[in-house]
C-alpha cells in the first residue's frame, strides 16, 4: 500500500504496453539484466543500450522515481526479497505436484504484487463512491465477464443495488439507462478492448461514476474513469497474462465487498441474512 516502497519491476511490466520503443528497450534491459543494474551507473547502461544518460533518467522519471540512484535502490531491494524466484516457469517434465505448486506460488505472488501498487487514498475513494452509489453495475467482456458476474454475486448480498449483464448489446442498454448517482464498474485485463471501451463511452455520456480494475496504468480504460484500480501479473508459457491476472482482479472485488459491508455495519448484515434464508430453500 502507500506505505511500501514502489516496486520497480512491477511497475515497469503493468506500464509496459505503453512505453515508446526506446522506453521498452531500456525496460527490456532492466527486466532481463537487474542485477546487472543495481552494479552499473547510469552512464554505463546508456553506453550499453546506444542512449543518451537523459534518456535513462527520464525513463526512470516516467516510473515514478526521482533518478537513476532511486530506482536502483528500489530495484536491489527487490532483488534480494525472497520472492524473486517465485513464478517459476512450468516444464512438460513436471510432476502434477509441482506444477500445482509452481500454479498456486505464482497466484501468490500476483496478489503479493497487487497489493503493492494498490494505493490506499484510492482505494478508499473507491468504496466510497460504492456505497454512495443509487446503483452498481459490473461490466465486462470476454474472460472478465466471469470477473463480473463475481463482483455482482458478492455485491448482492450488500443490499446495494447491483446489476449485470453478460451480453455486450445488453451491456451497452445498462450502460445508457444510468445517471449521475449510479456507478459502473469496467474489468478488462488490457484496459484497451473495443467492447469494454464502447461501454466506457455510454457511462461517461450518462454522468455516472465509473471505477476500473486493469492490469495496464496507461490504458484507453484506466486513463479514462474518474478511479482506476490496477492488478499485476506475469505470463509464462502455459499461462497468459490475462488468466492469472484474474486471481487479482476477484481478490481486488473482495476486497471493495468486505469494506463495504464493514461500512454498511447492521444494514449489510441484514441483507446478507435475508439472501442466506432465501437460497436455503435450495439446499437438500
């Protein structure tokens, strides 16, 4: 949270997509060669990779420190954390354990990540626009429509007023029919997909509050709600970006739920038990 340092390569693989090509060539750099750099000045990996010394000072400017020297101390302390070898690869000579072992400390360390660049202010801004909300609509498209429906399972049992739509007709028809006292909330792993962004469209239109949850800052999707909250992952061979993306992104949900059921305190636990009595009928 705010009060952690700000990780370096964490936050150079969620703006990836949108640095420039020199800015990805230095990123390459760092990602490949850390322990490299952490031993290396300033003047030797301009050197290294044909760049002026302001490039690389700028770069480490767009990441949020304030010089080389900053981003390096922040590069060494992650380094030496003992989760730096965590998201080992999957091989095909693996054993059913220890790919189940390599699936489950990769999640970890997706949701470690996560909740180091997740800012508490926003966070807390987050919920409550929730919770001032006339309504809540989940949108998403394509594999973050199952993060979607989560959100709007768990929500139910607030006693807000949630709603979602799987279809992306449908969702466009939710989108257009919200006002100024409602909120959506818009899940996309890439933050740039039409269908997500065409929805972005109509919300803005109507006035309402929208929240994202993307695993890209500088995304068509992040840049244009009024709070964008942000998840971390890592692709490896036999599992993309997006898919193990989407253990932070429910976690991030979870986490907006229980605030705001602590926050709605009797009235949460009211509607949480009237949704226990009416789904008992359906157990044996």
């Amino acid at each position: 949270m705010k009060s952690q340092q700000k990780p370096c390569l964490v936050t150079i693989r969620t703006l990836y997509p949108r640095f420039s090509v020199t800015e990805r060539k230095i990123a390459d750099y760092i990602l490949k060669y850390p322990n490299r750099i952490i031993h290396s000045s300033i003047n030797q990996v301009a050197e290294d990779l044909s760049v002026a010394d302001s490039t690389v000072f700028r770069f480490c400017k767009r990441l949020g420190y304030k010089g080389y020297q900053a981003m390096k101390i922040a590069l060494a302390s992650e380094i030496v954390s003992p989760t730096e070898n965590i998201h080992e690869k999957v091989e095909v000579q693996d054993t059913v354990d220890t790919i189940a072992s390599k699936v489950f400390q990769a999640n970890m360390k997706t949701l470690e990540e996560t909740l180091l660049i997740t800012d508490e202010e926003r966070l807390q801004v987050a919920v409550d626009t929730l919770l001032a909300a006339e309504s809540i609509k989940f949108f998403g498209s394509g594999g973050s429509s199952v993060v979607a429906l989560d959100g709007y399972h768990k929500f139910l049992r607030t006693g807000l007023k949630v709603n979602t739509v799987l279809d992306s007709h449908f969702q466009l028809g939710e989108a257009s029919q919200m006002n100024e006292r409602d909120c959506a909330i818009l899940i996309s792993h890439s933050g740039s997909s039409r269908d997500i962004l065409q929805i972005l469209n109509v919300v803005k239109s109507t006035g309402a509050k929208t929240i994202s949850i993307t695993n890209h800052a500088k995304s068509p999707l992040s840049t244009g709600v009024s709070i964008p909250l942000y998840t971390v992952s890592e692709e490896t061979t036999y599992r993309p970006e997006a898919l193990s993306s989407r253990i932070a992104q429910l976690t991030l949900i979870d986490a907006l739920y229980v605030n705001i059921m602590i926050k709605r305190g009797k009235a949460g636990q009211e509607a949480l038990e009237k949704m226990r009595e009416a789904i008992i009928v359906k157990r044996i």
